[in-house]
C-alpha cells in the first residue's frame, strides 16, 4: 500500500467540505464473509468467493470513491490457527500486515460463533491499537433471532469497540449503515487514487482469481488447496481478449479429478471463468486452460514467490 498522506484541512472545492480518506481492513477468521462484504460495499466483484474456507490468499484493495470520501479498503486472507504449510504462513502473513498499515478495522464474526480463531484475530487488533468495528455477519441465517441481543451484548464486554453491527453481507442488511458509521472515523485527507480506480490489482491477477474461484467452487472438496493459477498470456487483439492460464496442482490424481472425464470438468471450469472475465473485462474473451503438476508447491517457500506469493502487488 501507497504511504499514508494525511492533510488537515483539505477541501472540496466545489462543495467546501473536508475530503476525507483512509485505510479499512476488514479482518477474521476463514469463510465469515469478508470478501463478500467487500464485494457488496463496492458493487462489484473484487474478490473471489466461496463456501471454502482460505478462499482469498492475498490482500486485495477496493476503493469506493463518493463525493469528498474515498474509502481503500484492504481484503484479507483468514487469519487462522493451522500455519504448517508454507502458504499458511503466507497467509497469516497478509493478514496481520494490513492491521498495521491501516486506519480503522472491521473486525467481521459469524452469527452467534465465537472461536478461539475469533480471539487470534481481537488479540492481533487490540495489539494495533486502531479504531475497531465490530461486524456480525450473516444474521439472516440465524435459526434463533432471539439469540442475537443476548450475543451482542456478550461481544461488546471482549473490546472497546467503536460500533458493533449485525449485517448480512449477502442481503446487503445493515451494509449502508456500515459505510456511514466508516465515514465518521475516516481521517481528513486528499484521495490516494483516482475516482475511477477500483483497486490496486491488475487485469492478469484478477483473471486468475476468477479461474481460481471456479476451482473452489467446483472442486472444493476433491482439491480444497492444492490448486493456484498463474497467467501465461494476457493480450488484446482486436475485439478479443486472449488468455491463458497455467492451473497447478501437487500430484497426478488431483491433475485427473480436475481435467474429468475426457476434459468435461476443465471445460465447465473454464466456460464460468469465461463469463465473469467477459463482465470483468467488458471484452469477449478467448479462455485456454492447462493443467500442471508441481509437486510440494504450497509448502516451498521458493516455489509460492515464483507462483505470486509474495509481497509485491500484480
């Protein structure tokens, strides 16, 4: 992330009002639905989703500019307890750098749950010492809407927490008033990036997470985390956006479960990854998939920087 660059005083030349910018990371543990809050806030799908826990493995930024406010706000992976793995560690890596580098956390929960992964995460942002929300996600599941007070009441005695909202991120429920409470804590500053600018990852990266949410979707169970994927070719020609993408798994049978039978699995993989890019990048796109076996790639340091897993932004 670009340094901070707070200005007292910075106006709206057009409205006379303070311009207001800031940092937000939205933290957890796995699979509470931060990348779908993020994903609603901003109307648009920046990161990938699904019921998988670990789904995102890399920060992600998506910037909301309205009026004098531009909120960046910082997607995490899932801050969690099992780091045996090289790419865990990598993960839980991501994860705690963004507490640093921010202004404000939500710290987003699940219904009614409290883990001892949830108390990993209040520990690592109380130790920040940053302005906290406290979003209780998913509520419109909750079997036992009676169970939800006595709860809230129960969160607000674990941390000085500057709100604390019961959402549904999918139903967009409470979200509006979310960004409005955001808003009041948001630092006086200039805008760090244009108003039209979305977030801080490239076209190429957001096409691997596309094919990569295919993956986790359709073979969650079979290959829940032995699979990534890096793009061999990103060109525009004419009215047709090219792409290939390399997708890695660790052993042979995993490279058969994900071809299928006679290519069918890859195919249906690769015709969702297909339409998404084609609303992403508002282009046609022609897809080609392939599929390498990289034995012990997720636990090889080397092999997950050559792969992308690495500090430097796409």
């Amino acid at each position: 992330m670009p340094p901070h660059r707070h200005f007292s005083g910075c106006l709206n030349m057009v409205t006379e009002t303070p311009l207001r910018c800031g940092y937000v990371a939205i933290v957890g543990r796995p699979n509470v639905g931060k990348s779908t809050l993020l994903n609603h806030i901003l109307g648009q799908k920046i990161s990938i989703t699904s019921r998988k826990p670990q789904t995102t493995r890399h920060q992600v930024l998506g910037i909301k500019t309205e009026d004098n406010h531009q909120i960046v706000f910082v997607d995490t992976p899932g801050l969690h307890m099992n780091a045996d793995r090289a790419i865990n560690r990598f993960m839980n890596k991501e994860a705690r750098s963004a507490i640093r580098d921010v202004d404000l956390v939500v710290f987003v929960v699940d219904r009614t749950a409290w883990t001892e992964e949830d108390a990993i995460v209040l520990e690592h942002v109380q130790a920040s010492g940053l302005p906290t929300m406290l979003v209780v996600n998913k509520v419109d599941l909750l079997d036992d809407k009676t169970a939800l007070l006595p709860h809230l009441k129960i969160l607000a005695e674990k941390g000085d927490f500057a709100a604390i909202l019961p959402v549904s991120a999918l139903r967009q429920h409470n979200v509006e008033a979310l960004e409005e409470q955001i808003l009041t804590l948001l630092p006086e500053s200039e805008h760090f990036f244009p108003e039209d600018q979305i977030t801080d990852r490239s076209q190429r990266f957001l096409a691997s997470e596309i094919v990569r949410e295919k993956l986790m979707r359709q073979l969650g169970d079979e290959l829940p985390y032995a699979v990534t994927v890096q793009i061999e070719e990103f060109a525009q020609e004419g009215d047709v956006l090219h792409i290939s993408a390399l997708i890695f798994v660790e052993r042979n049978g995993q490279k058969r479960i994900l071809i299928g039978e006679k290519g069918s699995r890859l195919r249906s993989i690769g015709s969702d990854a297909r339409r998404d890019m084609e609303s992403l990048f508002d282009s046609k796109v022609m897809l080609r998939l392939w599929v390498k076996v990289k034995s012990g790639w997720s636990d090889d340091e080397r092999a997950l920087r050559s792969l992308g897993y690495d500090d430097k932004k796409e």
